[in-house]
C-alpha cells in the first residue's frame, strides 16, 4: 500500500500556524523551561558529575575531528590519516577538537565542540608511510587522449592512547582553553 | 592500465607489539646500504655517505647501518625490521636528496608489507553503550499480552494512507449541484 | 667451456647467486624498464628453480642462516642499538651476559678443545638472569593487576598473570623486541624457550643497570601490554557461577538471587531466546540471555558476577605508558599484597577502581 509522509506534514503546519507571524517558519521558539524540567535538567547532571567523581563511568569513547574527518574512537584505537602529516613517528598529540563524548550511561555532545578542559583525547603517532602504488589512469574515449601515472601517497598510522574526562560537567574555570598551553 | 594492485594483499591497519600503547619503539632495526666506489650510479649514495651518514646515525641510535661496497654493481639498500621483514629498495641514480628522502621512509615505517588497506580504522571495542537487539527498549508490557491484542496487534503508524488522502481530495474538489429550487 | 662460463655469467647476473633465508623481497618501489631477455633466460631460471626446489625438498625446506653469518654483521653496534631502540640504560657486561645462553658456552668450549686449546672459557651464562627476571615479571605484572583490578578476586588474577607470563607471550615480546639475532644460543631455529629465558634475563639486567623502577616501566610497557583487547573474563571460567553469586550475596547479608524470565522468542524453532534477570532482595542485578532457560540462568549469573567484579564489557579502559605515573607507588604496595580470593569476596571490602 502506498503511505505518504502526509501525516507528518499535517501536523507541521498546525505547529507552524500556531507560531507568531513575525518568526520566519524555518526559526524555532524555544518556550520558557518549565520548574519540572529545570529540576530535570539538574538531576541529570547531578547523576553525571557524581560517576565523573567517583570514576564509575566505564570505558568512553569520543568524536574527533582530526586531519579533516570526523572519527569515532576509543582507548588503543588505531586510525589511519591519509595525505601528510607535520607530525613526526613517537610524537604525542593532543586531539583538541572532540565533538563528543559517550560512555556507558551518558553523552556529552558539544556545541558544536566540547571544552578542552572538559575532555583530553591524546594520541601517539605509530607508523608514517606510503601506500600501496596506485595507478591513475585517464582515458577520453575516441580522442586519441590517455595518460597514465603511477602515485603513492603518504598516510600516517595513530594510536589512541586515552579519552579522559578532567572536569565536571556543568563546572567552568574562570579562564578557558589556557589549559596545557605554554606561552 | 594496470590491475596490479588489485591482486595485492589485502589487510587490516595493524602494529606490531601493541606499539604506541606503553612506549614508542621504532621498527628499523638495521639498514644496509650497498653501492660502489666508482660507478656514476652511486654518486648520490656516496654523496650521502660523505656528508649526512653521521647525522642520520646519530639522530636514529636504535637503529644500526652498515655500509657495503661493492664493485660495479646498482647501488640499493635493505631495511630490516623488528618483525623480520626486510624491504629492499634500488637506489641506482638516485641523488643525495633522494636517498635521504627513501631512508626517512624506511625509518618510520613498521616493517608491515606494504598492502591495500580494507578499512582506514581499527578497534577492539566497537560497541560501549550496547549493541542493539530486538529486544531493545521493548515495552515490557508485551511479555504477559495475550494476542490479538486491541492496542498492541494494530499497525503503528496508522494515519491516513495515500489512497485515503487522494479520495479526501478528492471529495473536497467535488463541484456540488446546485439545490434545485423546489416548485 | 667458454659457453659453459658464458651461462654461468648471465645466471649470476639474473640474480642466481647465494640467497639468504630471508624469503626474496621484490622492489615495489621501482617501475621496472622494459628489457628484452634472450629466449633461453626463462626456459633455464626455471629448470634452475625445479633443481633447486628438488633440492629443499631432500633436505626438509630451504637452508637457512643466522644472520651473523652475515658479512654485514657487528655485534657491538647491535648491542648499542638494542637499548637505545628500547630507550633504556643497560650496564653492557650484564646486558651481553644476559644474551649468552649456556648452550653457547658449552658450544664454544667444545669447540676450542676440539682445536686443542683447553683453556677455560670466562664467560657468563643467563641461567641466574633468568631465574631473577622471571620473579620480577611475575611481580611487576601482579603489581599491575591488583592495582587496576581492585575489585576482581585472586583466581582472575592469577588467570590474568598465568596469561601475561606464559611462555607463548613472552615468546612474542621477546622476538619483537629483537632478540631472535642478537641471543647467543646453540639451537637455531630458536627455540620459544630460549626467547623466554632471554626476554626474563633482559628485565634482571635492566633491574641491575638501570634500577627496578626502569624495569617495572619496561615489563608494564612491553608485556603488560599484551592484555589490550582480550576479552578477560575469557580467562577464567567459573565453574558454578549460580552457587558463586549465593555465596556472596549471603556473605554480604542479601537475600539469595531469584532469576525470572524478563522475556522471551521463538520457543518452539530452533532459535529460541530466552533473557533471564537475576534480583536478589527486588533489586535489578544482571541480565543473561541463552538458548534454553538453564543456560540464560548461568549467563545471568555470570553477568553479576561481572557487575560485582567490574569486568563487564563496558569496563574503565586499562591505563598504559604515561597514565601510570600517579599509581606507580600504588603499584608498588600490591605486589605483594593478594587480593581477595573468590571464597571471601565481599564488596564491602573491596574499594572501587581508582586510576
């Protein structure tokens, strides 16, 4: 049977014809948070410093943003980078940009990153090498035009070496994003 | 056009030893360089010799070189790994430049034969927050139900289907008769 | 004769000469130029090959070498590469004692008094090496486990610490390490008893050299290692971890665990699922899932177990390398120190994973 997305649809213009003229359809309008759902709100946070405090939250993983991909990893994970890197072999890095962080029982999903004093995400460069000979071929059919070149690329092998929380969640430090850096 | 690669070997991105978990140790352990005293196609090999052998030695103490002259024949070098892989690699005419280019290579690779890699991550711990299965989030109600149940035996999504809609349509186009007025 | 010579030539040239045993490695890296071969090059490297292969056949697989029969091969230079590649401070003496296996040194006596020279060999062996590096890495690796597993009983440990230190692992450090060349030893190819006996004489010499702290960093960090990715409740298997759970329930004062059907599919097929939940006092524990009731029961149980002994699949990560430096002196304090054994566990007792 054929089933359209109509339903859907229906609703959405009665939310949207509920909405004030003045707001563009495309905008949201966040209502005032209700007491209830302030308390919520609280509870759970409450829930997630105290496993951050006692250490019982398991094993964590994280979104990172590295060398231009987005990449989901976790404690003595090995990823792969493809084109250069300026990092050299032994080197250790610090993974600043984590979009987010999952444990067993809870998500922190930054906005659109978390706070580096929140998370620290450290990883070893293992290996720096070439790939396999790749060859490139381009062929333009009934021209009498083709080329063909032969390519190996860099890519470099790293190890997670730790997703740690450092903070709490709702706890700012008076001066951010100063933390490990040497001026 | 070449299919060579596609009869490469195939693998997964890997280390040896779990490197880069505890500490970084590099994977070259000795390096032979074989060229000859006179031949023009050893000149870029004697070059490096003559003025950043030492240099290379001193900066990769893990690693020992050995030097090999041989008469008249294409100079090349052989790497030798932890894991008991050696590469070889031509070096006839190859300028100093070139050589110290190929010896970096040698020095940050992990001995692994060089292959097409299947997948550009790996991890040993792909679920953390569970792996979904049927049962997953199921309302526990279903357990004792009896079926045909009143609720639970109807379609989810039971809004109106297209041909409801169309008929709706439909009817709502429909030109009414004008009421005939009565004698 | 000329021509005899004149083939024996080009064969050479082709690439026929002494290989070692290192299996032929083909130059990826080079684009080969088109050359034109004479027509009797194929027809002749292939009956060289078919003689050859007839060859290794009669003698049991190809001959091979050590690599120090090698041309290119220098003792002292390996010696100096072997410590700087492990970034570690060796005392050289103790460190090529700890690599003279006695084999060797009976080897080299019986050779010179074969010669005629009957003068007695002053060299070490690893054999009281050995003995000490064993105790060490057993230690090193209890101390690790107990700090990082408070809350899992001794017989895991023990399971965990027969893993780390069987022959077989310590086999794999020690060849990945490099050892396999630099050992002096009369057996070749070594045997797995010879890297292991090699690998333990390495961490006493390092203990020697360097201090036991460099040694216990070195044993974390190479054979501790091994542990990443292993699933380790693999290790140990409860025999009867229904009677297990009641035990420690009743030791901590709980009512006995009462196992109910959560929910279930396909009883009557072939591939039926049954998940049982265990509570104990109407508190939620675990939950297992099986094939038939009896085996959801002891899954179930199984899984509180886990609970209890934080060994589930979403445990902490395991801290290597760098993240050791604030529990090394916690380390330290548990070698010695056993945790509690399965019979006693109580989780009252037992303070929770810190690290």
């Amino acid at each position: 049977m054929l089933r359209s997305a109509a339903s859907n649809n229906f609703e959405g213009t009665k939310l949207n014809a509920s909405q004030p003229t003045s707001v563009k359809p495309q905008q949201e309008v966040l209502e005032n948070q209700q007491e209830s759902e302030i308390a919520i709100t609280k509870e759970t946070i409450e829930k997630v410093n105290s496993q951050i405090e006692l250490n019982s939250h398991g094993r964590l993983f994280a979104v990172i943003h590295l060398a231009g991909k987005q990449r989901r990893v976790t404690d003595g994970d090995l990823i792969m980078i493809e084109g250069a890197h300026p990092a050299d072999v032994g080197d250790v890095i610090r993974a600043e940009k984590v979009l987010l962080l999952g444990s067993r029982d809870f998500t922190l999903i930054g906005r659109p990153l978390l706070r580096p004093d929140l998370v620290r995400v450290e990883v070893t460069v293992v290996e720096k090498s070439l790939t396999h000979t790749k060859t490139v071929f381009r062929n333009r059919r009934r021209k009498n035009t083709r080329s063909i070149n032969f390519c190996r690329s860099h890519f470099s092998i790293m190890r997670i070496n730790c997703v740690r929380l450092e903070g709490l969640v709702d706890q700012r430090p008076e001066i951010e994003g100063v933390d490990g850096r040497v001026f | 056009m070449s299919n060579k690669h596609l009869f490469l070997p195939s693998g997964f991105i890997r280390t040896p030893l779990q490197n880069g978990l505890g500490r970084y140790i590099p994977q070259l352990q000795r390096i032979t360089l074989k060229f000859c005293k006179n031949h023009g196609g050893s000149r870029g090999v004697r070059d490096f010799i003559e003025t950043d052998l030492m240099e290379f030695a001193k900066t990769n103490p893990g690693t020992v070189v050995y030097l090999k002259p041989r008469r008249h024949r294409y100079p090349c070098m052989v790497a030798e790994y932890l894991n008991g892989e050696r590469e070889y690699l031509s070096c006839h005419e190859f300028s100093r430049a070139e050589i110290q280019k190929w010896l970096s290579y040698m020095c940050t690779r992990s001995g692994i034969p060089v292959m097409r890699f299947r997948k550009y991550n790996h991890t040993d711990y792909p679920s953390i927050q569970g792996v979904w299965n049927p049962f997953t989030h199921q309302a526990p109600e279903i357990n004792v139900a009896q079926f045909p149940h009143e609720i639970l035996s109807k379609p989810v999504d039971n809004g109106p289907t297209a041909t409801d809609q169309l008929i709706e349509i439909f009817k709502k186009t429909q030109i009414k008769d004008p009421v005939k007025p009565e004698h | 004769m000329a021509a005899l010579w004149k083939t024996c030539h080009q064969c050479l040239r082709y690439g026929l000469s002494h290989k070692s045993f290192y299996p032929s490695v083909s130059a990826i890296n080079v684009i080969s130029k088109r050359n034109f071969k004479p027509r009797w090059v194929a027809p002749t490297l292939r009956e060289i090959k078919r003689r050859k292969d007839v060859e290794d056949d009669r003698n049991g697989g190809p001959k091979i070498f050590h690599r120090s029969t090698f041309l290119e091969w220098n003792y002292d230079a390996e010696i100096f590469a072997f410590s700087n590649r492990l970034g570690e401070k060796f005392n050289e003496a103790t460190l090529r004692t700890a690599l003279t296996h006695k084999s060797y040194v009976e080897r080299e006596t019986a050779r010179l008094s074969d010669i005629g020279v009957d003068s007695y060999l002053q060299i070490q062996n690893n054999e009281e090496l050995a003995v000490a590096g064993g105790a060490l890495i057993s230690k090193f690796t209890n101390g690790y486990l107990r700090a990082v597993f408070t809350r899992v009983p001794e017989e895991l440990i023990m399971a965990m610490h027969d893993f780390l230190t069987s022959t077989s692992n310590l086999e794999i450090v020690g060849k990945h390490i490099g050892l396999g060349d630099l050992m002096l030893c009369s057996d070749f190819p070594c045997e797995s008893e010879t890297y292991v006996k090699s690998l333990k004489a390495v961490v006493a010499a390092l203990a020697e050299s360097s201090g036991e702290e460099r040694a216990r960093i070195f044993v974390q960090d190479l054979v501790v290692t091994q542990l990443y990715g292993l699933d380790i409740n693999e290790l140990w298997n409860p025999a009867d971890p229904v009677g297990n759970l009641t035990d420690i329930l009743k030791r901590e004062g709980k009512a006995e665990p009462e196992f109910r059907l959560i929910k279930h599919s396909g009883q009557n097929s072939v591939l039926a699922v049954y998940y049982v939940g265990v509570y104990s006092d109407k508190n939620f524990i675990a939950e297992g899932a099986g094939e038939s009731l009896e085996i959801a029961k002891e899954m179930a149980a199984r899984e509180a177990l886990k609970q209890l002994f934080h060994t589930e699949d979403s445990m902490k990560a395991l801290p290597f390398g760098r993240q050791l430096k604030n529990i090394q002196s916690k380390i330290v304090q548990l070698e010695n120190q056993p945790n509690l054994p399965l019979s006693k566990w109580i989780s009252e007792k037992v303070t929770s994973a810190v690290h």
